[in-house]
C-alpha cells in the first residue's frame, strides 16, 4: 500500500460533521445541475487531507431512497490508490465492501484529476432501498 496517515480526529470531525449536517436532497440536485454555490469539496467542514497527496470529502445526503453516506477521493495523481480508498471505507464506518457500493468516477474540473465516489445507505442495507425504489437500482 502507498505510505498514508490517517488522522483519526479528521476522520472523527468529518464523520461529526456529516451526522449533523445532511445534505438536503433538494442540495443534492442543484449540485448535480452546477447550481450550488458552495460545494462539500470546497467545505472545510467535510473536507480533509491524507498525506502524501489525497483529498477526502466526506458527507451524509438525502437520496430518493433514503440518507446515504457519501465518501469522495482523489488524488494528485491521476486516480486515488485503491488500498488507500479500501482503507477510508473502513475508517469512515462503510458496512458494506467496496464492490457493494455505488461507485463512480469523476472528473475534477479541466483537470486530469478524477475523483472516486462511494456511497451506501447509512445502515447499509441495500435490499431495503432496492425494495422502496423498485424502478432503480440501488438508490
């Protein structure tokens, strides 16, 4: 695994933050629009950094299906190393495995940086969501 420090009160301020900070669904969409001014990445509160070189944005969110957690990383480089990614899920309370998360990838601005994105229910219990939402998959 590429050399990493984890600063477990970082972890403990933005896990704090995001309990009592939810972001709206209505937040969510105007995000996904480019309508909202003050994005979670820029937001020091869900915001921090692993040394060497990765950006952690973590946030709970109101989904169709019900309030998420939400973990965002990227990296200098081009892609966040996977262990390191691995090692965030466990750190930041994700109950289910990485391969049973959503998970996409995005493009950071013009940059050639690309963020991975994982989410999951709070409880992790997809079955209930899929149950609730019968036309999509897992949200």
């Amino acid at each position: 695994m590429p050399f990493a420090v984890f600063d477990e009160s970082e972890i403990e301020r933005l896990l704090f933050n995001a309990q009592y900070n939810i972001i709206s669904l209505e937040q969510v969409k105007s995000l996904i629009k480019g309508e909202l001014t003050e994005i979670p990445g820029d937001n020091e509160n869900f915001l921090m950094f692993v040394p060497p070189n990765h950006k952690v944005v973590y946030t709970h969110e109101e989904q169709p299906s019900g309030v998420c957690r939400h973990l965002s990383v990227s990296s200098d480089d081009e892609y966040p190393a996977l262990p390191i990614v691995e090692v965030l899920l466990e750190k930041f309370k994700f109950i289910n495995a990485l391969k049973d998360c959503i998970v996409w990838r995005e493009r950071i601005g013009d940059s050639d940086i690309i963020a991975i994105n994982i989410m999951e229910p709070l409880d992790g219990n997809w079955a209930k969501h899929k149950k609730e939402n019968s036309n999509e998959t897992k949200l």
